[in-house]
C-alpha cells in the first residue's frame, strides 16, 4: 500500500476514536456508493443528527490546510454518497456535514481540528 494510503487509513481510524472519545456512535466507516465513498458516518452524542465526515490527514499543512482539498466537485460527491445512504437506510434525522483535518503521522504529534457543519451539498448545485 502506498504510504499516502496508510496516512488517509490512519487519520481515518484517529478520527473515528476522537469522535468516539466525543461520544458520538459511529455508524459505518467508508460507505461505498459507486465509485466514491463517505469517510465516516456518526451520530451525534444526542442522537439526533447524522454527520457524514469528510476525514483530511497530511503530514504538513505548510503549503495548504487539508480541507483545501475538498471543492465543489468533492463536496458534490460527498452529497451524492449522503443521498443514497439516507435512501437506503430511510434516515429521517437531522443532517451534517463535518471535516475533520488531521496534521501529522502518528499518535503522538497530530494536530486535530473538527469544522462541524462545515458545508452544505445543496448550496454546491447554485
């Protein structure tokens, strides 16, 4: 596995124990619709909404922050992968979508930053 892969596996399974540790439930991790998939999909400590979470891990943030990453074609996609979840699962709750930024390579000296409700895919199609 290419060493980027390992770091995006990583930072996921770090973000999946912060927002445990946060006491949200994880519902399912790298749901498939297609080709694209939803890195995290949570429910919020009060059970009432669902977060799809978009986890962005680099080693350094000198030249961009991770979520510079995410445009409105990403954002288009994570709204497309939402959709078919909450069709499939008849999800009635309330949604969110969270980015989770993560800066380092380990345990021991990442950097996590959560951005809750960080956008909404509906505003991508304006």
């Amino acid at each position: 596995m290419a060493s980027h892969n390992e770091l995006g596996k990583w930072g996921e399974e770090y973000a999946a124990n912060y927002l445990r540790g946060k006491g949200y439930e994880i519902i399912e991790r790298n749901w498939l619709f297609g080709h694209r998939d939803i890195d995290i999909i949570a429910r919020t400590p009060d059970g009432t909404t669902v977060v799809f979470v978009e986890v962005k891990t680099r080693t350094s943030d000198v030249v961009t922050k991770p979520d510079d990453a995410i445009d409105v074609k990403k954002i288009k996609f994570i709204g497309s992968v939402a959709n078919n979840f909450v069709k499939t699962r008849n999800i009635t709750d309330m949604l969110q979508f969270d980015i989770i930024n993560i800066v380092g390579n380990n345990d021991s000296n990442a950097q996590l930053e959560h951005i809750k409700d960080a956008f909404n895919p509906c505003l991508a199609y304006r």
